[in-house]
C-alpha cells in the first residue's frame, strides 16, 4: 500500500470514528448510512461481481432480524409465551442477559443466513438472468407471508425486542459503531478477497458462465460460497437493525421487498457495479438523495426517487465509476504496453 | 502412437435430426487429428458430446481408458481434456492476463488456494503466452475490446495456461486473416511439439488441415464418410463429392 492511501484510510477511519460525535444529530441517519453501505457492498458481490443479480438479498436481513430476537429472547425465556404476551406479561432482561442476547443474536443471524444462503442458492442457482432474480424475489416474499402467519414468533404483529439498558442517546451511538464496525470489516474483507483467484473466478462466470465450465472452474462451489459470504454480513446488519427498531414486523420492516430491497440494487447501479467503490459511492449518493426528498419536497418523494431509478437504469448503467472508467481508462491500469516498458516500470 | 481419445458407435439426434449417426474414431496420443466435413455435418455435434456439453443417446467416449460419456463438462474439464468454441469465448469484461490467470488448470487447484493471490509463477507464464500469441502489448487491454482473431488467439492462449492433455480446437482460423493463419498454423505445432498437447481439429480451410493434421477424419450428414492420411482423403471421390454437394 502507498503512503497516500495509507494515509486515506487512517483519515477515513477517524472521520468514521468522530463522525457520531461531530454530528451527534444525525447518529440515527448515519446508522442508516452504513446499513446501505453494508447491503449495497454484499449485493455487488453476486450482482456485479458473479453476474447474478438477486432480488432477494432483502430474505437475508429479515431472516437476520428474526434469527438475532429469537435467540437472544429465548436465552432468557419460552419464545413461544413471550410473543404471546404481546403487550402483557412481564419479561425482564438484565444488563448481562441484554449484551448477551444481542452478541450471540446477531452473530447467529449471520451464521444462520449464511447456511440458508447455502440452501437457497442450491435450489436457485439453476437459474441464469431474468429468472434467478425473479426466483430469489420469490423466495423473499413467500417468506416474508409466511413469518406473518407463524405464530411463535409474533405473527403479523411482529417482536418487541428488550429495551438498551442506558440512556437513548448512548444507544444510539452504539448502535452506530456496531453498523460501522460491521461496515469496516466487511470493506477489509473484501479489498482482500478481491485481489484474490476467487474474485477473478466469480468474474469469470460472470462475463461467460459456460466458458468457466469448459476451463474446469467449479462454479457452483464459487457460487455458493459468494453468495453464503454476502448473506453472513446481510444477515448480520439484520440483527443489528432488529436491537435498534426495537420492534419490527415481517412485511414492511423485515422483509421490506419493495424498500431496502431494491435500494440496495439502485445505490449499486448508481456508483457502478463490479467495483469496491462504486456500492459505498452510490449508497452515499441515494441515501443523501432520499433523505433530501424526504425533507424538502415531501409529497414527491417517491416520484423522485423513481425518476433517480429510472433515469439511472436507462441511461447510466455503468453508474458513476463505471462513467470515470469510460472517460479515464488509464486510472483503471487500461493500457497498451510492450517489453521495453514493461522492463522500465514493472507492473505490480 | 497410443490412443488417447476413442469414440465407439455414438449417436446423437435432437428430435427427428440425426446429427451423429454411429460415429467411431480414435486419436492417437501426441499426434495432430484432423476432422472435417460439410457444414451441419455433425462435427461441432461431436465435439460436444466428446466434452460433455450434452448427453449422447448411444455407444461409448473414452479418454485415457476411462469413460467419459456421463460425466459433466468441469470434470472432464479437469481430467484435462480441453475445448475452444467456434463462437470465441473469452472472459470480455476482464484484461488479458486476468483472463490467463482465471485459466490455470483447476484439477490442480485445491479450493482453499483460491483465497490467494496468483503465484509470480503463474504471472510469468501468463505473459510469456500472451507474448507466444503476439498478445503482450495489449494484456491490459479489455479483453472485450480486442478485434475477434485477438479474442481467437487469446482463447487458444488460455487453453494452453490450462495445461491440458488433449485440446479440442473448434475451427480455430475461422475470421482470422491470411498473413495471421501462417503464424497461427506455426503456434499450433509448437504446442504440439513444444508443450507435447494432443491436437484434435475441426476445420473448414483445406490448406490448413491437409498441412497439420496426421489423420483427417470426414463427416458427411452426421455420418463417418472417410478416414485417412491427408493424401488419401484429398484423393477420395467420396470426400469431393461431399464438399461439392453431389452427395
């Protein structure tokens, strides 16, 4: 690593750091920030690394928000009696018992996605384009319908989750260093894989699946593991969401097709798929975009949100990095080189 | 010369098509197998059945002694018998030596070592084909954006960074140029003499097989018309009559 970047990511990492505190009025809104960053970042790796673009990556952060309260509630008591005392009852957590529940909750949420992912892509991954999105969108609204209609975990109704023991405004903050940690992690993890023979594998069945079979790759192996990484960390931000909501409910919160779902698709798109960068760009970009509509021209929100959707997938596909990458090729090592230079400055 | 390859009796019909009648060839081990015929006479169909790409309905395909005729395209893949597509297929959003590097021979890769970064090794061969297939100035080119007999070369290219056994060559001069076949002609017998790959070819252009290959094998209608030394082949009536359409 040069000292340039050295020195960008140590700043990088005191702004993610101070950030909570510089703008102690925001800490929910840059939660939210990094949730998109995470989901955003594990999209592209099926979406725009393997060339398999889901729908239903949202079934991973619902899946993650039940996992995290079923466990972490039923550390302490019957799942099955706490949820049916909806509202009655009393069901007291200690401070152990809350730290507890949320580490182990959320954690087992990722694991647990992760295996579904599994699962899931071995019944999915049969299908190619149109028709995996299609089939994972699927798997995320049966989903959701049916968590409605069970019973032990709330139903329709949804969870209430144990309340932070602690003032609200450490809570939030709180929480916003378990997103950005998480945030932080993940971002590590994946410049490293993506300099390995997995990413260069993933591309590869991306630009041309059945040439990947008749080189010998495994691609269902690669495949399976892609996706199963992506749904550990979905699922993980799961769980965090579940402790910060408090109280969720299946169709709008945890398995919010239609909202978290495509947003995830539409930051990708937006700051150019297939890069490290472009996902964190463009979840930055549609999360100040949306918020701004949000407040300033309420009543049109969503006729500008679906404009930015719109206009981003007819006529900016590529997205921003994928913009820079036509205009600027040489930033991006496109290059024509013989021997002599080569000799001159070796390449890394 | 020993055999590598042996087709016994295979036949293949999609619906009421016939595409291979009861087809039976061997190719020797080492040596340079020619196979031609018309167009749709089932030389394409062959070679798919060969590698895996679909199931055949009749007789047996063997690869070093073992059969090969249920096993799927990867694995056979990995046994080390290898195809190139007459439609070119390369890797068309990643750089050349990208393209190189992902084509290492994966029946020697363990799935943990895919976590790592590519050995200086491995880099140094990659360039060094690239420079075999006159590719070297444009490895960082977007292998989408180079012309289609680049894309050809770069295909064949990766083919041998696989380090295969036999490889199947699917037409390999169709859409290059004249001055590039001779210098292609060239490569291909250097990776037969130099790198000891087995060749097995389908080919349209006379001049080019009749120069390299061995053995020619004649398909006509999805049916073994000929068999023989090019001499013989070009001197069958049968043969002539096929590529003239008096059949």
């Amino acid at each position: 690593m040069s000292a340039q970047k050295a020195i960008l990511y140590v700043a990088l990492l005191v702004l993610i750091v101070a950030a909570p505190f510089l703008f102690p009025d925001y800490k929910t809104q840059l939660a939210t920030l990094w949730l998109m960053i995470i989901v955003s970042l594990t999209w592209d790796m099926t979406g725009g690394q393997m060339g398999y673009n889901s729908l239903g990556n949202i079934f991973f952060y619902g899946t993650g928000m039940y996992v995290a309260a079923v466990i972490a509630i039923g550390m302490v008591y019957d799942v099955g009696e706490y949820t049916n005392a909806f509202g009655g009852g009393k069901f007291d957590f200690t401070d152990d018992q809350y730290f507890t529940g949320l580490f182990v909750g959320i954690i087992g949420a990722g694991v647990f996605c992760a295996l579904s992912a599994f699962a899931i892509g071995w019944l999915t991954f049969g299908l190619r384009g149109p028709y995996f999105a299609i089939g994972t969108l699927g798997v995320a609204i049966a989903a959701g319908e049916l968590v409605s209609n069970w019973d032990w975990v709330g139903g329709g109704q949804g969870i209430a989750l144990p309340v932070y023991p602690g003032d609200f405004d450490n809570f939030k903050t709180f929480i916003y260093f378990l997103f950005a940690g998480t945030g932080v992690v993940l971002f590590i993890f994946l410049s490293w894989l993506y300099q390995t023979r997995f990413r260069a594998a993933i591309n590869a069945i991306r630009d041309d699946e059945e040439k990947a079979e008749a080189m010998g790759l495994h691609t269902l192996r690669y495949k399976l593991v892609t996706w199963a990484m992506a749904a550990f960390f979905v699922g993980i931000v799961g769980g965090i969401s579940a402790f910060q909501l408090i109280h969720f409910e299946p169709l709008e919160t945890a398995y919010q097709t239609i909202n978290l779902g495509i947003f995830m698709v539409v930051c990708v798109l937006l700051g150019g798929k297939g890069t490290l960068w472009g996902p964190i760009i463009g979840a930055i970009l549609f999360h100040v975009f949306k918020e701004v509509t949000w407040n300033y021209f309420l009543g049109w929100q969503w006729v500008a949100l679906g404009a930015l959707i719109v206009v981003t997938v007819v006529y900016f596909q590529d997205g921003l990095l994928g913009w820079l990458r036509l205009k600027k090729p040489e930033w991006f090592g496109v290059r024509v080189e013989n021997k002599q230079q080569a000799v001159a400055e070796p390449a890394e | 010369m020993s055999t590598i390859i042996e087709v016994q009796g295979v036949s293949k019909s999609y619906g009421g098509v016939k595409a291979n009648t009861d087809i039976s060839l061997t190719v020797p081990e080492g040596g340079i197998t020619g196979l031609i015929g018309p167009n749709g006479s089932g030389k394409t169909t062959l070679f798919n059945s060969i590698v895996g790409y679909h199931p055949i309905d009749g007789g047996s395909i063997q690869f070093q002694g073992k059969e090969i005729s249920k096993l799927l395209v990867p694995d056979i893949a990995r046994l080390g018998l290898l195809r190139t597509f007459q439609q070119t297929r390369i890797y068309g959003a990643m750089n050349c030596v990208e393209n190189m590097l992902i084509s290492t021979p994966h029946r020697k890769l363990r799935f943990i070592e895919s976590f790592r970064r590519n050995s200086k090794e491995e880099h140094e061969r990659a360039e060094h084909l690239l420079d075999f297939v006159g590719l070297y100035e444009k490895r960082y080119l977007r292998s989408g954006s180079l012309s289609f007999g680049q894309q050809k070369l770069l295909e064949f290219a990766m083919a041998l960074m696989n380090e295969p056994t036999v490889l199947l060559l699917d037409e390999p001069t169709a859409g290059i140029n004249p001055t590039l076949i001779n210098g292609l002609i060239d490569r291909l017998r250097r990776a037969n003499t130099e790198f000891g790959i087995t060749l097995f070819i389908i080919e349209h252009n006379m001049r080019v097989i009749m120069n390299m290959a061995d053995t020619i094998y004649c398909l006509a209608h999805g049916e073994m018309l000929a068999s023989g030394s090019p001499d013989e082949i070009q001197n069958d009536q049968r043969v002539i009559d096929a590529y003239l359409g008096a059949h």
